[in-house]
C-alpha cells in the first residue's frame, strides 16, 4: 500500500461497508470547516486513519484510532502526547498543540467479511 491516502481508502472500501475522508488545507481560512467535516467523520467512524506532517520536517506520520463506548478514540502509534482517549477536536488541537498538522483522514464503520 506504501503511504499514500487513496490506497489505503481504496483497500479499506473492500473491508468496511463505510469509509470516509477528507484532506485538511491546514489554512487558517478553512481550519473551522475543515474542523467540522473531521469531527463528522469521527462522529460516524468506528475507527479513523490520520496522516499527518512531523514538526518542523517535512516526514508524514499515520496514527490509528479506535473509538470506545463514550465516543472518544485511543490514538495507537501517535506518542505521548495522544496517550489518554480523547474526542476528535481535542485530537486536532493537541496535534497543533504540538506543531503537528493533520493533513488527511479516513473514518471507517460496518465491517464486511474477515480480514
């Protein structure tokens, strides 16, 4: 699959009936309505995919996250700072937080099949 986004959302759409995804310009324009379609997407994910730019280098970074019974994700593979479960904004805004910029998202729901 290697890194790039529209792979791994084509793969997903053989695993799951759902899948969502939405790039993010990282323009301060955009940011709220960019906010508002990640939280959308996150609302209706059982699970969501993030890619995103390291502080101060140009190296790109996927985290998983897994939505619990309260509506919040436990990040895998994101660091300290993302440790405790957390709601989609308060996700977006630790990543700024931290110089992080979320670039692209993939939320996915309904299971079809084995893996």
């Amino acid at each position: 699959l290697g890194t790039n986004p529209l792979s791994i959302k084509k793969y997903l759409g053989k695993k799951f009936k759902n899948v969502y995804s939405c790039i993010n310009f990282n323009s301060k324009i955009y940011r709220s309505i960019t906010d508002m379609l990640w939280i959308w997407i996150a609302n209706r994910s059982d699970a969501v995919i993030v890619m995103w730019k390291n502080a101060n280098s140009l190296s790109m970074h996927y985290v998983a996250g897994i939505k619990d019974k309260n509506g919040e994700f436990t990040f895998y593979n994101a660091g300290q700072d993302f440790n405790n479960p957390m709601t989609m904004m308060e996700f977006l805004r630790t990543c700024r937080k931290n110089g992080i910029s979320p670039l692209y998202i993939l939320g996915v729901n309904g299971k079809v099949g084995g893996w």
